[in-house]
C-alpha cells in the first residue's frame, strides 16, 4: 500500500530530464548555477536516452530563453509573467510544481543557491516525491533506475539514492560542483511559453530588498589560490599572517568549519563537504588537519600545500607539498622570502 | 499568547559515524550525541521572542529515546516544555517521512510560530522546515537573522548570497534560523531544577498520533539508499620537508616556482 496522501501516479508516463533555471542577478543571463546544472543534465539525459527540458521562470526570462538551448538544453519551458517580479518561496516553488506536472519529468534538478535550497524541497513535498540534496553525480544503474550519488558524514563514503515509486526523481545541486558547459549557438532547441497561473503571496510580503555591498573580493570558489586556516591558527590575529601570505601570492583567504566556528572566518569561506567546492591552482591548508569532510571541498584543487605541526596529521596524504612545522615559523619564513622575491622583481 | 515551537534533532557528535549496509539507516549504538547545534540556535532565537513578547516555547524532537538528553538541555536553556516523538515505526524516515511527523505533531500541539535551525551538522538537507510548511501550507522564510513581532505580525530578516530581505509574515508561519548567526544562551540551573520538579517532557509515539503506517518511517519515505561506495582518493605527490622553517620555505617556493605556480 502507498501512503494516502500521496496521489496516485504511473511511473512510466514520467521521462526527460529537468532543470530549474533563474536569470542572474542583473537579469540579463541566466546564473551560472544552473547553467552547470544543464551540463549535468545532458550527460544524465543522454545515459537515459532522453531529452533535457528547462524550466525558466521570472519576470522578463523571455529574452533569455534561447540561452539554456546553447548549454545543452532540448525544450525550454519558460513562465515569463509580472506576478514573478517578487520572489516568494511558496510561490515560485508552487509554479515551479505546476508547470513539471504539466509535462512530467523524470528527473527534476534545482540549484542549490540559498534561494534555490528553500524552494526545492517544497518543491517536492508538493509532488509528495523524495528529494536527494547536495548531490553530487549522477547515473543510471543496472535496473534502468536514476541514482543520485551524495557524500554523506563520513565524507569519504558516498551515498547512492534512488526514488523508486516516486516521481519526479528529485535532487538539488550546490554551485560549482558540476563545471559551466561551454556556450555553442550553434546548439538547436525548441522555446515553449507556459502560462501558469501564479498564485498570490499568502501571509507573507516583501518589504526591502537591498543589494550587499560586498567588498570587492574574489569569492574563494573562483579563487585561483586559496590560503586556508583550521582550527590550528587559534586566533583571529593568526588570520591576519595567512591574509598577508595570500596577499603575496595574489589569493583569497578561506577556512575549515573549526575555524568559522570559532568566528575567526566568514561562513561564505568555508572549505568542504558542508561549505564550498573549491577549484585553484594552489590550496595552502595551514593548520588544518584534514578530517575527510574538508577534504572533499579540494578534490578539485590543482596542487595542495599542507602546513602542520603534526607530521601524522591526515592532511598530508592529501597533499602535493607538506611541511611539518608549527606556522607561526613556517608562514612568517614564506612571507619573508615572497617579499623579498617581490622587491627583486620590482628592481629587476 | 504566543505559541512557539521549537525543532531539534539529536545528532551523532562525531565524524565516524556509520550506516548499516543492510538498511542504509545510522548506526547509533556507542556514538555520543549531542543537540545539532544549528537547532540551539533556532532555541534561541524562540526564547528571544518569547522573553520580549510573552508566550510559550515548546520543543520537540522525533528520535530515539535517548534524545530525551537533549530536550532536558534546551529545557535548561529556559524552554517551557518539550515533546519527545518517539516510534519504532518513525524509524529509517527520510525527510520526507521526518516533515510528515512533525507536521502532525505541531498540529497537535498548536502554533503560531515554528521555528527551525537551517540544517543539521549528520545529513545537512535543510529540507525539513520547507517541507512541514508545505505540509501545513503556511508561509515559510529560511536564514533568518533578526526577527521581531510588529502588530501581531513577524518581520524577519536575512541575507543570501548577494541581497539582504526584510519580510513580513502572518501567523502561523515557519522560519529557519541562519547557522552561525546566534550565541545560544548557556543552561541554568534554576532552569534545570525546574524541569526536574516538573518534568514537562510528554512522549508520543504514533499510538497518540495515528498516523497511517505507509506515510511513516521507511514505508513512508520515497527515497532509499541503494548503495554506498568509498569515495577514490584524490592521488597527490605526497612530498613532505621537516626541518628548519627558512628551509622549508625555500623548499617549498622552488616547488611552485618550478610548476609555473609562481611568477619570479
Ligand atoms: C547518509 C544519509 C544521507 C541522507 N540524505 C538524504 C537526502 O538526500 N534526502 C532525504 O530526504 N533524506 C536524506 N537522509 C535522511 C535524513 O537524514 C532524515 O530524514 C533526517 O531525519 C532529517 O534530515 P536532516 O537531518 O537533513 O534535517 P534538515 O532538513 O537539515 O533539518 C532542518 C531543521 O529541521 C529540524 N529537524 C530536522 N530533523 C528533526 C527531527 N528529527 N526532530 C525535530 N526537528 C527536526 C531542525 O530544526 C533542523 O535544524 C539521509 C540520511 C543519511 C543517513
Ligand atoms: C556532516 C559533517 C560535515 C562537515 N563539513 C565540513 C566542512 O564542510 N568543512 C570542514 O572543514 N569541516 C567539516 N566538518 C568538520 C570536520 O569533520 C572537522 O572537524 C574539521 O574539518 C576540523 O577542522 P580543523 O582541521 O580546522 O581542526 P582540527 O581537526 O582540530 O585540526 C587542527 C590542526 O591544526 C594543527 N595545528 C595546531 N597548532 C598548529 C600550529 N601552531 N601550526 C601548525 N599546525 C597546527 C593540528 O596538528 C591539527 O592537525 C564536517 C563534519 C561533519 C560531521
């Protein structure tokens, strides 16, 4: 027996493979977030002999709607309507459901950008499907069925998760985990304009929405080096020396989830299972010890530089070039010695 | 009167936690655990409110037994009292099945406001607070910062990525609290002895609930571990200096200068 309050459905009328897309924030592209998500969709949909549908949503998508198609999309099912202006959880999520029941998926993929993680799952108790979150592969398996593939805690085991009864198989996807496919125009596709009746906003109502004034800073998951400090560096003051070494070596600053803990770092600067996928040249982990769920934010870094004072700290497995000493000596002798190769090269 | 309801979970306090091959559910036996600490924050949050405004907190939580623990520590923290739910038939729910409960726990109990962390720290969804709005359909804002009550009505305040959002809901609504925004109050004493002399933790378990079998615990729960697998080690050069930190530096910046990972 299924649960009576889930409606009945017919599993085999369920195909294709969707996204959720959102224009970006200055509304002339699509973000980048679910452009990745598009790449992923095409590897899934071409393993399941399917198509890629989109569904963009918002107001003024329309002159957008040909972007996805470039990226790997077949169908682009676009609701382009005022009522959208605004964006509410319950009911961009509720347009969302309503137009995949129109065409039904198999597959339906959100972005995991803040915005995107609270509407998936109302997404999917709407369907009253199950959802797999921070996914990150996909495949198919020996029965035909989707698997979505996550880390769970112990940060070197992945999970493999399959929806069986219901649909859509439903999954979201943090940013940066899947790459940005490379834009082809050349690329064919179809534009279908939905109308879907948007709900009004029940009890809730925007009042401001104000821009943050970032500081002009490379977000640590575009950085091309990374310095990161663990709990190791024990204070705050120990942060402003790795700033200086990133400084001088043209990179950003960021963390394990010890040291946000301990307020020594921003929560956006996270390294990790639990924080961002990080993708430079060059990750300097400074007194961190490499517990398995830092790690998997790295996988993707080039060269990994490990400082420790504990020769049998984990971190060194995982990494390219080690020094084992206490960074308070180490990290200072660095600055020393880029400095002095900075002011030759400024003579020379 | 402002009724409040708080969502903990009681999660595993280590990083070696391990899943039954079988049925891919936690293995809990012998692992410390602790309140998620997110959830402390939510229970901050609601004491918050409640201390200004006037009402009642309510905490609950669907776990094993030994979760009983962790309520006693928000009861601690000034919380009025606390449900545990607690099934054998709740077990091996996905968030799906978790949303279901504690929908029908807090409808139960009575609301007005819903308070929860933003995700916990063993499988880190953050589903569970869209989905008991949906199953309650009641608006719902997560990452919450600042909250206050003006004429009855919630104005909230977050940020994401790049906007800051002031919203105004009606009760009942449900919010999400921003990890890492809130210092949880420490527990007190006088808080303690009170739960003690009291004891206002209720148990449910589905015979006051009775909820259908299929829309709980496994049964209930569309989604299903298939697998696990070890995740391939990244292969890394694995070079490694010890000595002197001048050294070790120069060491070091040859290596990069040699890789073309810095300019001389
Ligand atoms: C390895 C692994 C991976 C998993 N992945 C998924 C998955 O991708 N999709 C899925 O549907 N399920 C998944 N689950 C099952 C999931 O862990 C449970 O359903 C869990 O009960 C709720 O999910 P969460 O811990 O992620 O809660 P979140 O959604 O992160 O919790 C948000 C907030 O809801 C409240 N809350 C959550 N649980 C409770 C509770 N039991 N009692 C009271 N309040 C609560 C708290 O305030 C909490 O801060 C997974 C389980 C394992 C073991
Ligand atoms: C579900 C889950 C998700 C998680 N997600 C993340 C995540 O996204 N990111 C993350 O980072 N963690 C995450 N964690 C936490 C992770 O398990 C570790 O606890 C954490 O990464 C440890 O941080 P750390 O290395 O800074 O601290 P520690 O493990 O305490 O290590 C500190 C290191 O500093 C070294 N040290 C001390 N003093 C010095 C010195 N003077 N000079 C040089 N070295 C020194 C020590 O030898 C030690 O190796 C997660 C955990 C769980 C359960």
């Amino acid at each position: 027996m299924v649960c009576s309050e889930w409606p009945e459905i017919r599993l085999d009328e369920y195909e294709g493979v969707w996204v959720a897309a959102f224009a970006d924030e200055s509304g002339q592209g699509i973000e980048e977030a679910s452009l990745q998500l598009i790449g992923a969709a095409r590897q899934l949909a071409d393993k399941l002999e399917t198509y890629v549908g989109v569904a963009l949503i918002g107001r003024g998508v329309r002159d957008l709607a040909r972007e996805p198609i470039f990226y790997g999309a077949d169908r682009v099912f676009v609701v382009d309507d005022d009522r959208l202006a605004t964006y509410y959880p319950a009911v961009w999520g509720r347009v969302l459901h309503d137009l995949a029941s129109r065409h039904r998926p198999e597959v339906f993929l959100i972005p995991a950008t803040l915005r995107g993680r609270e509407m998936a799952p109302y997404i999917a108790n709407s369907f009253r499907t199950g959802i797999t979150a921070d996914l990150t592969a996909m495949d198919v398996n020996e029965r035909g069925e989707v698997v979505l593939i996550r880390p769970p805690f112990g940060g070197f085991m992945l999970a493999h998760i399959v929806t069986r009864n219901r649909r859509p198989v439903m999954g979201s996807v943090r940013p940066n985990v899947f790459p940005t496919p490379e834009r082809d125009e050349s690329r064919t596709g179809e534009v279908v304009e939905e109308s879907i009746d948007v709900p009004e906003p029940r009890g809730i109502r925007l009042l401001e929405r104000e821009p943050i004034l970032k500081k002009e800073e490379i977000p640590i998951e575009k950085a091309d080096v990374i310095v990161a400090g663990g709990r190791g560096i024990g204070s705050k003051e120990g942060f402003k020396l790795l700033r200086r070494l990133a400084d001088l070596l043209g990179g950003v600053v960021a963390g394990s989830r010890k040291a946000v803990d301990a307020g020594w770092i921003e929560p956006d600067k996270q390294v990790g299972q639990t924080g961002k996928a990080v993708k430079p040249n060059l990750y300097i982990a400074v007194a961190i010890s490499g517990a398995a769920q830092h790690v998997f934010g790295i996988r993707e870094a080039k060269r990994v530089v490990a400082i420790n004072v504990d020769p049998d700290a984990p971190i060194f497995e995982h990494s390219d070039y080690g020094i084992v000493g206490d960074y308070r000596e180490v990290v200072p002798a660095l600055i020393e010695l880029l400095e002095e190769i900075k002011g030759r090269r400024k003579e020379g | 009167m402002l009724r409040i309801v708080v969502g903990i979970k009681w999660v595993p306090n280590t990083t070696s936690v391990n899943i039954d091959p079988k049925t891919g559910t936690l293995i809990r036996e012998g692992i410390p655990s602790v309140v998620n600490p997110h959830d402390l924050e939510a229970v901050e949050m609601a004491l918050r409110l409640r201390d200004e405004y006037g009402g009642r907190v309510t905490a609950i939580t669907m776990s094993p037994p030994s979760a009983r623990a962790g309520l006693e520590h928000v009861l601690g923290m000034g919380v009025d009292d606390a449900v545990l739910v607690s099934d054998r038939a709740f077990a091996g729910a996905d968030t799906l099945a978790t949303s279901y409960v504690l929908a029908k726990v807090i409808e139960r109990l009575g609301y007005d406001l819903i308070v929860f962390g933003q995700e916990t720290i063993d499988s880190s969804t953050a589903h569970v607070g869209a989905q008991v709005a949906s199953w309650l359909d009641i608006p719902y804002v997560y990452y919450v910062t600042h909250a206050r009550l003006e004429g009855g009505r919630l104005i909230v305040r977050r940020s994401l990525e790049n906007v800051r959002e002031t919203y105004e809901l009606e009760l009942p609504a449900l919010i999400s609290v921003a990890m890492h925004t809130l210092h949880p109050r420490r527990v007190r004493l006088s808080h303690k002895l009170r739960a003690k002399l009291e004891s206002p933790i209720e148990t449910w378990t589905n015979r006051e609930l009775g909820l259908e079998p299929d829309c709980i615990g496994l049964k209930g729960s569309p989604t299903a571990l298939s697998k696990i697998e070890m995740i391939p080690k990244v292969p890394r050069k694995n070079e490694i200096f010890r000595g002197d930190p001048r050294e070790a530096a120069k060491w070091l910046v040859d290596k990069l200068i040699e890789e073309g990972l810095l300019e001389v």
